[in-house]
C-alpha cells in the first residue's frame, strides 16, 4: 500500500484577500481525499505568523506555535506546543494575493525543496502583476484590452482628458498587483476619476487603467504542466445593479453575480477561447493550475483579462465547477493537482545542479 503523502494546507495571510483564503481552504480541506493524504492545516494570521492545527474557520491565537527549520536538507516544521516535528512531502498554499500569490511563499518552499501545489516561482510573480501579464501576453500575440499604466509618483501627470483620449470613457483602474477586483473602480467622470485613482494607489504603487470592454465575462480552468488543458468556457452573468464585477458582487451581494457552465455559445468559439487560454497559460510559463479570464465582445473579438495563479475554491468559485462539468470531481480535481505538483518536482530533481569544468576543478 502506497505510504500517505503529507500535505500542510497554507491559508490566511497579510493579503486584503485574507478572509477569501479563509473560505477557499475550507473547501479544500473538506474535500481532499484523507485515505491518500495526511493533512496539515497551517493558518497565517493578518501579520504573518503561522499556527499549526487551526482550521479556518478558528480564531487565531496571539501566539504563534510554528518553527520554521529552514535547512533544505532536513526542513521541518516544529510544533512548538507539542514538541512535533512535522517533515511536509508537499504544500497547497490556498492564499489570494500578497505574500501567498506572488511568488513569495513558493520562493520559500524551492529553497526548502518542498514541492507546491499550483505555480511555481516564476508565473506566480508574472500573473500577480497585472501589467506584467499584459507585456507578456501582447508579446505572445495574444489579444488583450487597450491599457494605460501609472506609478504612484506620475500619479500628477494623468487626467480624465488622456483617459479619455487613449482609452474612451468609461474606463477600469485597477491596482496592478491585487485580485478579486478590491480596490478596482469604474471611472467616467472628473469626480470617480479621482476617487478610483486615490482608492487604487492606497493600495499599489502601480495602477492599470483599461478601456471598459462591453461584452460577455468568461472563465476557463487550466490544468497541466508542460501540456495545459483548458475547460470550456463559463460565463459569469453579473446583476445589473452592478457596475461591473465588484467586490461586493462576487462575496457579498447573494445575488450579485450567478455562473453559468458551460456558457451558452457556439461550440467554435469555445474552442477559440479555450486556445487563447492554454496558449496565454504556456506564455506566461504557468504550470499546475490556473484560471484565464476572458472578455467576448459583440464583434466576435477574445480578449484576454488575466491569469489567475491561484483561483478561488469558494462555494461560488468558477475553477472547480468548471472542472466538475468536465467530470473531475472536487477530490479528484485535487488530488489532481497534488500529482502534477509531485510530478513536477519528480523531473526538477532529475536536472544537473553542478557544472564540471577546469574552473571548478
């Protein structure tokens, strides 16, 4: 019988997204397979502190009972309560944004030689950067959304007159390195354009302001490493009481937003997106997992809007429907990713770490 793998499951974090990882690791942890799997939950509270042993709908304790040994030989995790040394196989990060979805922890468990579930290093970086994703994808030949960028020092330099002319009004400002559309404001006129830009920069130095797409929003689930595959598409049918798809649309408002898989669309534009999503998915070096959102327009145009590295696992997430619809199963879709996690790490240990030569001799 094959030995059980043990899996620490990290949510939480100092991310404004800290209560979405809250409710995504609930479901990843209700629904991961424990015949296979020994699992660790692993809170991080809003200033960066680990706990062991919480589940996420717990209270954090003030104190911390987590230490790190941060030797890549021998890396474990040290139950300071119980005195336990717990030596992790693999690690789920289920953490939205900051310090979760940006390469930061999955920086951390490369060197500790620990496989991670999802992206690696490098497209986690990439797609938390929104304007990075746009360079990258536009390189690559793949449509996206007419954009302007500014920094927070040049914030003096941009006005609703150069909006207006490089984009059309209205128009979306987005913080370039936040999800789940916090801080994201719709601007079409003197007054909400100063508000979208003070609320954008309280959160980022760098602001992405696109023109506003009209058309349908849809989603594809993305799986694999070397060879991606996408789900059909899904489309997100936002209330018309919202502007567009808030915050408040998808986590507060009931009835903000409803999802609907597969989106009702010809079987060929289907396929058109599903491309755009696996080829957007190999530009930006993704592996494991990820979402692609994606605008269709009136004029039968795709448009890519972002990759998401870590999609979310909530009650109302499009990723593991859309997976379901595809007939892999909430578990199944994890223990999935978990496999590939495993299989990439597998072939990463394969690769030469030395080089011989008369310099080195």
């Amino acid at each position: 019988m094959k030995e059980k793998l043990n899996v620490g499951v990290l949510f939480g974090g100092r991310s404004v997204e800290h209560e979405i990882s809250l409710k995504s690791a609930t479901n990843v942890l209700k629904n991961i397979d424990q015949s296979q799997f020994n699992i660790f939950p692993i809170g991080i509270d809003k200033v960066g502190a680990w706990h062991l042993g919480l589940t996420p709908d717990q209270q954090f304790p003030k104190e911390n009972n987590v230490q790190i040994n941060m030797n890549p030989a021998d890396p474990f995790l040290l139950n300071k309560d119980t005195g336990e040394e717990i030596r992790l196989d693999v690690v789920f990060p289920v953490l939205h944004g900051t310090d979760g979805e940006d390469g930061s922890v999955q920086g951390l468990l490369k060197i500790l030689r620990i496989p991670v579930v999802g992206v690696d290093v490098l497209p986690a970086a990439i797609t938390m950067s929104k304007v990075a994703t746009k360079h990258l994808l536009e390189a690559n030949g793949v449509p996206v959304a007419k954009y302007v960028v500014s920094r927070i020092e040049e914030r003096d330099q941009l006005s609703l007159d150069i909006l207006e002319k490089k984009l059309g009004l209205p128009c979306i400002a987005k913080p370039a390195n936040l999800g789940s559309s916090v801080g994201v404001n719709k601007i079409s006129d003197q007054a909400s354009f100063e508000k979208a830009i003070e609320e954008g920069f309280k959160y980022d130095n760098l602001l992405l302001i696109e023109e506003f797409v009209v058309g349908k929003e849809f989603e594809c689930g993305i799986i694999g490493n070397e060879i991606p595959k996408a789900t059909v598409a899904g489309e997100v049918k936002v209330n018309s009481k919202h502007e567009f798809y808030t915050f408040e649309a998808k986590y507060v408002d009931p009835e903000g937003a409803i999802i609907q898989v597969p989106a009702e669309i010809p079987e060929e534009v289907h396929h058109r997106i599903m491309k755009y999503c696996e080829d957007s998915y190999k530009a930006l070096h993704c592996n494991g997992f990820a979402r692609a959102d994606v605008f269709y327009t009136e004029d039968d145009r795709i448009l890519l809007n972002e990759i998401n590295a870590i999609p979310g696992f909530t009650d109302i997430s499009m990723f593991p429907s859309l997976w379901a619809h595809a007939g892999l199963a909430y578990t199944d879709l994890i223990t999935k990713l978990i496999d590939l996690a495993m299989e990439r790490a597998s072939k990463m240990a394969e690769q030469e770490t030395h080089f011989e030569s008369a310099f080195t001799k």
